[in-house]
C-alpha cells in the first residue's frame, strides 16, 4: 500500500511539473515548435518529378538497334541524318534523310539552330534531333557523343528525364549484319574504329546494359 501511495504521489507531482512548466513557458515552447515546423519544410519537401521519360537507345554499328525496335513495335523519335539510305529504310518512316550540307556552315546552322536538341557527326555524316522530333516518340536511338550533346541541353533535361540503354553485341554479329545490310569492307573497318572511340565514354554516362 505505501508503495502504491509513493508512485501515485511522484506521478501527480510530475504531471503538476509538467502542466506548470507548459503554462509558465507556453510562449517559448510555441516558438520553438513553429522554428521546428519551418525547418522541416525546407530540409524535407521533396520536388515530384513531372518529367517525361525517353530512352536514349545507343550500341555500336550493326548491334541491331533498328532490329529491336521494330521486334518490339517501339515509337521511335524519328530524327535526321545526311547519310544515304539502306535499302530497307523510308524517308520519314525510318528517319527523315536530307542531301548532304555544301560546305560547313550550312552544317552550323543547323545543328546550332535553337531547335536543335541533340547533334553528331559519324564519318562524313551529320545526324541532329529537334525539340519537335523527340515529342513524336519514346525511344532515340542515338551514339555517346549525341548522349553527351542531349545531356548538356538544359532546355530539354527541364522537360524530359532520358535513361540510357546500351545494347550489347559480340563483334563477330555486328560485321555479319553490316555485311548483310550491303556495307562495304573500308565503311565496316571505320564504323569499328569510330565505335572503339566513342563507345569509351559511355563508361562515364550512367546506363542500362541489354546484351542481345
């Protein structure tokens, strides 16, 4: 019984404490909370990111990157290029194919347009996308330097958030399909060559690897 009498006595003085400390300090505690509500909203409101997600497609010549995409029927952002084209692609299906540039600064005015998002130069060749052309689809097959371009394009990343997948390919498959497709042996051994350089920079670009 004394006991029970002493913890109901403790009790009932610290429950006094505590009330009289409230009242007595009311106003301090009240800041000190409000300082507590101010700091959390600045340290713990997390931005929702709105972007839109495109895939940016790349892998080295003839790892069948048009292949997959048209395997898994992908919308794919139909960009321009100065290349001719193969035998089994459509102008404006597969890309939209333009005449080659008569001399450099037609070249630079394009692909320094305000338009232009994304550009790059293989061989001879000129590819670029617009803003336009990358909100016709989800998926951009494009190289490392493109990558690099469209990664340092602050007006695009705003709008779009681009994940990066590498499609994976054994050299021995890249030369039968780019002998299938009717490239010569002097374009296979530059695509090889440009592809060694290039592809090297990936491995400073986070990325998705599919081996196929």
């Amino acid at each position: 019984m004394m006991k029970e009498t002493i913890i109901f006595i403790i009790m009932t003085f610290s429950i006094s404490y505590f009330i009289y400390y409230v009242l007595i300090h009311k106003k301090e505690i009240k800041e000190w909370i409000d300082s507590l509500n101010k700091r959390g909203e600045n340290t713990t409101t997390i931005k929702k990111d709105n972007r839109i997600e495109k895939i940016l497609l790349c892998g080295k010549s003839g790892s069948g990157k048009d292949y997959i995409s048209e395997l898994f029927n992908l919308v794919m952002i139909i960009t321009h290029t100065t290349r001719p084209k193969r035998n089994y692609e459509v102008d404006h299906v597969h890309k939209h194919f333009h005449k080659a540039f008569k001399n450099e600064k037609d070249a630079l005015d394009v692909i320094t347009d305000s338009s232009t998002i994304a550009w790059t130069k293989r061989g001879e060749y000129y590819y670029w996308a617009t803003m336009l052309d990358i909100e016709s689809g989800n998926v951009y097959i494009i190289d490392v330097p493109g990558i690099q371009s469209i990664m340092n394009n602050r007006f695009a990343n705003a709008r779009y958030k681009f994940k990066v997948v590498y499609l994976g390919c054994p050299i021995y498959k890249r030369i039968c399909n780019m002998l299938k497709r009717g490239e010569k042996i002097g374009s296979i051994i530059s695509r090889l060559y440009i592809d060694y350089r290039d592809f090297k920079k990936l491995e400073n670009i986070k990325h998705t690897t599919i081996k196929f």
